[in-house]
C-alpha cells in the first residue's frame, strides 16, 4: 500500500488525523467567536451584516468554508471508523466493568457528545448558515436577535455549548496527546490552552444569546 | 472470611462460557487473590470437578503471568498491584466478587481466566529488540547515558507484559503495552539503530493483531502494576509520526 494511506490508516495515523481536524475545528471556533462578538455592538446588526457579508464573497474564505466543511465531514468519519474498529477489538464485553473508575466522564461521552455536537451542528447550520448561503438572506444579524427572543432557542443553544465545551474538555487535550506533545513538561500549558477552548470559548459564544434574551430590546427596534 | 464468587467458566476458546457461582469459605484476609482461589480449587478438586484455571508464575508481581478482571478491574481494586499481590482484605466478608478474562478480541480465551497473550509476543518480535554486536564487553562508559535518561527507559522497561491495559481499556488498546516497549529502547544511544523501524513495525503489528485505538482515557496507566504513565504513549506517537518523514 502507499506509504501515506498505510500511515492515516493505521491505528496512530486515524488518531492523528482525529486530532488535527478536531484542532482545526477548535481554532474556528476562535474565529466564529471573534465575528459573533460583533453583535453585542448596538448598531441594528451593521457590523456583523458587513462581516457576514465579507464572509459570504470573499474568494480565500470561501474555499477555506469548504475546507471546514470537509474537516468536518472527515472528522466524523473517521470517528465512526475508530469507534467500529474499536468495537470490534472487544468482540465480547465484561460482566462487571468499572471503567468509571479509573477515567474522567467526559472521556467515556465522547461518542455521546459528539452526536449531539452533531445534532446540534444540523439545527445551527439550518437557521444561520443555509438562510446566508443559499437562501439570500443579507439581514443575518435580526435572524439571530429573532432567535434568541425565544426562549426555547436560548436554552437549546446554551444547552448545545456546554455539550461542545464537554466534547472540548477531553478533546483538545486529547489531540495533544495524540500529537506526542504532551509530555511532563508541556502538561500544565496544554491543560491550561485546554481551558480557554472548553470553558472561555464556550462561555463567549454563550454570553450572545443571554445578552440577547435578557438586554437587548425587539430585532425590530433594533435594526432599522 | 466468606465470600460469594461468580467466575467465568469456559471449556475451551469454542466453548461459549458462563458465569458460575461458588462459594470461599474460610478465607483469611492475610491471603492473596491468588491462594484464595487455590483454596477453591482444592474444594473444587476433592468434590472431583474441573478446578479454576488461571494463569500465575512468581506470585509477587515480577513475571506478568497472573491477570484477572475482578469487579471490573483489571487485577482487582487498588492500584500498582497484580493480582498475585491483591489481598484478601481488600474485600469483606459476605462480598460477591465477579472474576473475568481479560477481554479483547486480540486475547482469545483459552479457558477459564486464561488468556492468549501472544500477541503481546508477537509485536515484541516485530521489532522489541537492538540488534547490538557480540563480542567483547564494552566499558563500562563507553556509552555515556545521563541519570534522568536511564531512569525513564527504566520506568518504561518495569512493564512485565501482563495485558492489564489492553484490559482494562475501553477500545482494547495496547497502547501503553506498545509504547512501553518502545520507549524503553527510542530513549536509549543502543535503540537508535532500528528506532524508525521498531516503531513503525511494532504498530503495524498492534494493528494487525486487532487491538484497538487509543481514546487517551487513561484507564490503562491507573490499572498498570507498575505505574506505566501514558507520557510514554505520547512518546510512542511523536515516535510514530516522525518515523514517517
């Protein structure tokens, strides 16, 4: 076999490659965060209008959204390659099993968070992206102070943050493990770098909808 | 002491098995694991039926041979120890303890509690070695190694084999088994001959043998007898993924 697939295709190189696409994910969402700030700026949307259009029509972010969207899609993928063959590796289970033990919770729901991660991702990507990307919408700033006038989404998005950040809190330090930087050394870094994308980053997406619900006025008031 | 326990019994690897209950009766707490089931299998062997068969060598948690799932642990509750080296009065009278194979598809029951680790050998001979020149002894210097260097290929090198982190991990994995073996030598001027080759060979065997991958849960570092830390998996990867370019 080429060198290269026998390389991704082996137990280490799966993980690697789970690892580098979560990574890429993570450092997104630093990114979305950064543009979702700009609707806390009371200007009826305008500063988040012109970056979601900017978003929208520039050329090098638009091949990099389909690169997200493949990183995506091989994320899950190759988790559900993992997940099989390490399912097969235990063809029969325990009578007793005390996994928990001996391992975080977070790490044993990994699978669990991330097919609500998934879930989740299906209803956002409904509701912002699919209206921006394909249904015309320009006014993506009152879809959003729309939203989260309603109670069901803000408790659904916050929900859904504290799965991702779940997801994150064994994840990302995970991907450093995988990659072999996690060594005594670099330990305490990587759990620290570790908490600003389970809780910090999280925490930001979910101040939005809170602000939303509870300070600002009706998107109609709002955007002019 | 008294107890309840609930063993697997398996004929042969084409038997299905089953969960079979007996009772220990009188079980000092100063007793090992091990000579608690000695006790039953005399009571087992008088009564004229076929004893419990696991495996057990030195019985002081130096040789890996013993290896059992007790109440979902890999070598029983507690931790650094083998199974050989769990006591009795770690559990109460009146307990019902659950004894299991290690479970993995790559570790086939052969009967009983008694496992085929081969595998385990069979990733060793893919490449678990220096091949190093015979002759002369060289001096005792001539091969400078700094204190902290030997100490981690040492840590490394205290895995006895014994399969309790395939065990004990959720996917199966021999991870840590692997990356012990590996480390022992990448850290060391005598494992740099094959250092690419030993890697790259150890994991494609791991694979081929069906163990599973790793979920970094850690499982496999809090059940190890020795205390073999996962930093070494790290190792085992950066090892990995530089034996590529």
């Amino acid at each position: 076999m080429n060198p290269f697939f026998s390389f991704i295709n082996s137990s280490v190189g799966k993980k690697l490659l789970m690892s580098l696409t979560g990574l890429f994910l993570s450092v997104f969402l630093v990114e979305h965060l950064a543009g979702n700030l700009l609707l806390l700026r009371s200007d009826g949307g305008q500063a988040f209008n012109d970056y979601a259009k900017f978003m929208g029509s520039n050329p090098i972010v638009r091949i990099l959204e389909v690169g997200l969207l493949g990183f995506i899609l091989l994320h899950i993928v190759n988790g559900i390659r993992l997940w099989l063959g390490n399912r097969a590796a235990r063809s029969k289970g325990y009578g007793t099993y005390r996994l928990d033990e001996n391992t975080t919770l977070q790490s044993r729901m990994m699978k669990l968070s991330a097919a609500l991660v998934l879930l989740f991702l299906v209803v956002h990507l409904r509701k912002f992206w699919v209206p921006a990307r394909f249904l015309g919408e320009h006014d993506i700033a009152s879809i959003v102070y729309y939203t989260f006038q309603q109670p069901f989404y803000v408790v659904f998005y916050l929900v859904a943050l504290f799965i991702v950040g779940y997801h994150l809190r064994h994840g990302f330090q995970s991907a450093f493990q995988t990659l072999g930087f996690r060594t005594k050394k670099y330990q305490m870094l990587i759990e620290f770098i570790a908490v600003l994308f389970w809780f910090v980053v999280p925490l930001g997406f979910a101040v939005i909808p809170i602000y939303i619900y509870f300070f600002a006025g009706s998107p109609v008031a709002l955007v002019q | 002491m008294k107890l309840t326990l609930k063993v697997w019994r398996q004929k042969d690897a084409n038997d299905e098995g089953r969960f079979v209950e007996y009772t220990a009766k009188d079980i000092s707490p100063d007793m090992s694991f091990l000579e608690m089931l000695d006790i039953v299998n005399i009571d087992l062997v008088k009564k004229g039926e076929t004893p419990i068969v696991f495996d057990h060598d030195c019985r002081e948690g130096i040789c890996g041979s013993c290896g059992m799932m007790i109440n979902g642990r890999a070598h029983g509750p507690g931790r650094g120890i083998a199974t050989c080296q769990l006591h009795m009065r770690s559990f109460s009278d009146g307990d019902e303890i659950m004894i299991e194979p290690w479970r993995a598809a790559a570790f086939p029951v052969l009967k009983d509690l008694m496992v085929d680790r081969t595998a385990f050998d069979r990733i060793m001979r893919s490449g678990g070695y220096t091949s190093a020149k015979t002759g002369g002894i060289p001096d005792g210097n001539a091969i400078l190694v700094p204190k902290p260097v030997a100490d981690e290929a040492f840590d490394a090198a205290a895995c006895i084999g014994c399969g309790a982190c395939v065990a004990a991990c959720p996917n199966s994995s021999a991870m840590l088994f692997v990356a012990a073996k590996v480390s022992q030598l990448a850290v060391l001027p005598q494992g740099q001959a094959e250092r690419e080759t030993r890697v790259t060979r150890m994991v494609a065997q791991m694979d081929e043998e069906k163990f599973g991958s790793c979920s970094n849960t850690y499982a496999c570092e809090a059940e190890c007898p020795k205390g073999i830390s996962v930093t070494h998996i790290a190792r085992l990867n950066r090892e990995f993924i530089a034996a590529q370019f």
